[in-house]
C-alpha cells in the first residue's frame, strides 16, 4: 500500500499537482527574502534612501533577492509605481530571474531628487510564489536645501567643529565613523515629533555637545498640541508660557547659561508640563551678540523643528516656513538617540548648523 501510494504521488507530480503535493507531502516552495543595507525587509515596510542633493543622483543602494525556499524562485516584474517613481532610477540589468535554492541576485536603487524634502515611491516585485501577492514595499528619499538653493549643511570648519566631525566624536557622537558623504545622506528634517519612550520610563537625557554661535540661545521643548494658528496672521505660533526651557543662555536672566557638555535629563512622567502626547523643540535666539535683557521678549527669534512653522519672529521679518533652521540625524549605534543642530541666523548664511548642537537619548518617532 505504501508503494502504491509512492507511485501514485509520482504520479501526481509529473502531472505538476503542486497543490495537492503541498498537502500530501509538504513540498517544498520557493521563499525571497529581499535585502538592503543589511536590513531584512518585510511585506509592507518602508525603506529610507537618505538625503541626497538636488538635481544630483544620490548614492546607490544595493537590494538583494534571496531564495531561502527548497524550490525554484521565478522573478517575473520588479517595478517602482506611485508617488514620485520618476525620481528614483532602477537598475536591474544584473537580475537573474531563476533562483535555486539558496541562490541570490540583486538590482540597484537610486535617488533623483527634484524637489525639496520627502520623496516616494512604491517598489514592487512579481515571482511565481503560488497565492502570494505581489512583494511591496514603500522607498523614501529626502532633499535638503534652502529657498537660495544652498544644499545643507555646509562643511564649513567652525573653531572646533563641524555637523559631521560632531556625529563623528566618539565620546558621545555616533562611533560609526562614517565618512561626511554618508553624514550627509542621514540628515533629515523627520522626524519633527517625539514621544519619551517607555524604554527609559519616560526619562530623556540631553547632552549640549556645541556651540559654535555668537548668540546666546536658549533650547528647549514644548507639547505639540500647544502650537496655535494666529488667524491675524496666518502662521503657527508658540506662545511664550508654553515653551519649556531645557539649556539656557545669557540673553535670558530667567535661565542659567549653559555650556557645552552639560546634561540635563527630563523625567516626562513627573513633568507636569508635559499632556502625555507628543514633543517637539526650538531653538530661541535673539540674533545679537549681546542682547538688551530688557528688551528680550521683543527681540527673540524661534525656530521650531516642525516644518510647518520652521520660524517664528516675535519683532521682525516673519517666515513662512521655507527657511530651514533645525535638522536631525537618529543614531546608528545608539537606541532611541537623535542629534538636533540648528542654524542661528535669520537667514542663513553659513548654513553650519553647529549653533547649538545638542544629543537626546530616550526619544521615539512620533507619526502625526
């Protein structure tokens, strides 16, 4: 009977039965695994090409497709579609569209930008994969310039320090060591928004790393739900009550100056301040070396990071929003770690982003 059965089954499989050899045997199927950056990709995830200059292409991401399966693995269509293909170049002149078991291939991803801040597009990949749907994952890619077209940061040498020689101090920088070009690439305006994360029981440490401005500015935090839209003038706003001081300076009697390699840590839960929702942060400068105290409130410049009102003049030129005064860049080697560097001037000038420096360990993402 056995026999019987063995022969049988022989015979549905040279009829090509797969099905019925998935349920009887367990045959085994093909499986891709798809790679980039050493990162694993998963069905529905979302992959950050980095920041790359305007009008130049960025550098090239490898992605690879790997057979882990016990069966053939057919590569029938790899494919970019909606949100701004156009500016992604794909590259599958090396494809090998049969894998065996164990096998691996790849093509090549490039970032275009043509515009200002984030890009999309949809990456999609068909194989012969029985009843599994098209392989689909999300791609990012981010330009940074200002209004006048200077790509930022620029690699002015400051005294002492730069955007990319701060990441690269490996005190309390981040100890991938990776080259400027790379530095580059990883900077970004996102995320604008935080929430402390639960990791450190709401606990976050900021470390002043830097300061390479004249001015004497203040750092600080505020709940994000506290900005307002001024009806009489059409912009956001964050009123003076609700921003909450973390590093002071000189131009403000009310707080401490603060210098670098001091470190203030913040417990969020007993923060009575804080709405439990999510946070963001601002840089406050009076744009003058040596401020009137009395005359503080008028003068103070702010500069959120959220982009949506980038800066703020409590007595002067207001901005819509287009000049970019704050960027970020999330650690590669430390958890729930973001560096923020802000650019001092009004508008901008050297576009160093060293003004004030600042580590924050203990944040998270927040998605609004």
């Amino acid at each position: 009977m056995k026999k019987c059965i063995f022969l049988l089954l022989s015979i549905i499989l040279l009829s090509s039965c797969s099905d019925m050899l998935d349920q009887y045997l367990g045959a085994a199927k093909p499986v891709m695994l798809l790679k980039a950056a050493d990162t694993a990709l998963k069905q529905h995830d979302s992959f950050d090409l980095g920041n790359f200059l305007l009008d130049q292409t960025g550098l090239t991401t490898e992605f690879i497709i790997q057979n882990t399966g016990g069966s053939d693995l057919q590569i029938n269509e790899i494919s970019l579609a909606n949100g701004d293909p156009d500016e992604f170049i794909l590259d599958c002149g090396a494809v090998q569209t049969m894998l065996g078991p164990g096998e691996s291939t790849s093509f090549f991803i490039s970032f275009h930008a043509q515009e200002t801040l984030i890009r999309n597009a949809e990456l999609s990949i068909k194989t012969n994969i029985s009843g599994s749907p098209d392989f689909r994952i999300t791609l990012y890619g981010e330009c940074l310039r200002q209004p006048n077209d200077f790509v930022i940061p620029a690699a002015i040498q400051t005294p002492g320090a730069t955007v990319f020689s701060l990441i690269n101090t490996q005190e309390y920088g981040d100890p991938a060591v990776l080259l400027n070009e790379e530095i580059s690439k990883r900077l970004s305006l996102f995320p604008q928004a935080f929430l402390p994360s639960a990791q450190t029981n709401r606990r976050v440490e900021f470390r002043l790393l830097w300061e390479g401005g004249a001015y004497e500015s203040i750092f600080g935090w505020y709940n994000i739900s506290d900005v307002r839209l001024d009806q009489a003038t059409g912009f956001y706003v964050l009123d003076p009550e609700n921003r909450h001081v973390i590093f002071g300076s000189g131009s403000d009697p009310a707080f401490p100056n603060a210098e670098p390699g001091e470190v203030v840590e913040i417990d969020f839960n007993a923060e009575t301040d804080w709405d439990k929702g999510a946070i963001g942060f601002f840089l406050i400068t009076p744009q003058s070396i040596h401020p009137d105290p009395a005359s503080i409130n008028e003068s103070m410049y702010i500069y959120p990071l959220e982009h949506k009102f980038m800066y703020q003049g409590i007595n002067g030129l207001p901005d819509t929003g287009t000049w970019i005064h704050g960027i970020m860049y999330r650690s590669l080697t430390h958890v729930n770690t973001y560096y923020f560097g802000f650019e001092d001037l009004y508008n901008p000038s050297d576009n160093d982003f060293e003004d004030t420096f600042v580590r924050a360990d203990g944040l998270l993402p927040y998605d609004y």
